[in-house]
C-alpha cells in the first residue's frame, strides 16, 4: 500500500537551493576546520595565530549547514527511516567529534585513535551523512517532480 504524504508538510520546490545552501555552508565549515585543525595540530601555526580563531566560525558553519539540511530534507518528504538512519551516524559522529578522550577510551569503542584521530573520524562521519541526506533529498525530490508531471 502507497505511503500516503499530506500535501500541506511537503514542499515541492524547497530541496533545490535549501539543501545547496546548507550543504555550501557545511562544506565551508568542513573545509575552514579542517584546514585551521590541521595546520595548528601539523604545527605549521601556533595556536595563537590568528588563523587558529576560525576554528569556532568553522564549527558554527557546520553546525548551521548541518541543520539546514537536515531542516529541508525533512520538509522535501525524504522518509522517516532514512532520516532516522542519518541521524543515529550523525550522533555517532557527534560524540567522536566532541567527547573528551576519556569517554571514547572508556566506551569500549576508541578504536585505540589518538583524541584527534577521533575528531577526524567523528567529522567525516558527519559529512558523510549530511551529503548523503542532500542526495537523498535531491533524488526524491525529483521522482516527485516526475510523478506530478505524469499525473
């Protein structure tokens, strides 16, 4: 039996420059971290270079586009159990990203990381999750299209 969807909670046209913006903005906030992150950590700036002050514009991109993208796609329709899926990879990813060393040592699941190891698995987890949220998003959005046009 047909999922049946109430036409007042999806937007048809919202994906297309939601899902970019947000995912341009997670991007942006991905790239400017891990550039500030690796530079301080590969010792090429001191941490109290000015350059090391992006890190928290950076989280703030990221976090932003992370929730605009979860926000449209959610509003373009993309089933709950996708959604669900997403959200379970980006919780993990959120604790390697921003639990202290102790906690993944102590979990069981540290996977003998250093602390900066597990920003960097925690941060690609993320991503990896937004991305495929935007395509996801992207692709039912326009098996949506095709449907209204054939109807």
């Amino acid at each position: 039996m047909p999922e049946q969807r109430s036409s007042s909670n999806v937007v048809p046209g919202a994906p297309r420059y939601g899902i970019a913006a947000g995912l341009a903005i997670h991007l942006t906030g991905f790239a400017l971290g891990v550039i500030s992150i690796g530079l301080v950590l590969g010792g090429v700036i001191s941490i109290e270079s000015g350059l090391a002050t992006l890190t928290p514009f950076a989280d703030a991109l990221y976090g932003l586009g992370l929730v605009a993208v979860v926000a449209v796609a959610a509003r373009a329709g993309v089933p709950m159990k996708y959604l669900l899926v997403a959200g379970a990879v980006i919780g993990v990813g959120l604790f390697y990203k921003s639990a202290p060393h102790e906690i993944h040592m102590a979990s069981g699941i540290g996977f003998g990381l250093s602390h900066n190891g597990h920003i960097v698995v925690g941060t690609i987890l993320i991503t990896i999750s937004v991305v495929a949220l935007a395509v996801l998003a992207f692709v039912h959005n326009r098996s949506k299209q095709q449907e209204e046009r054939m109807a």
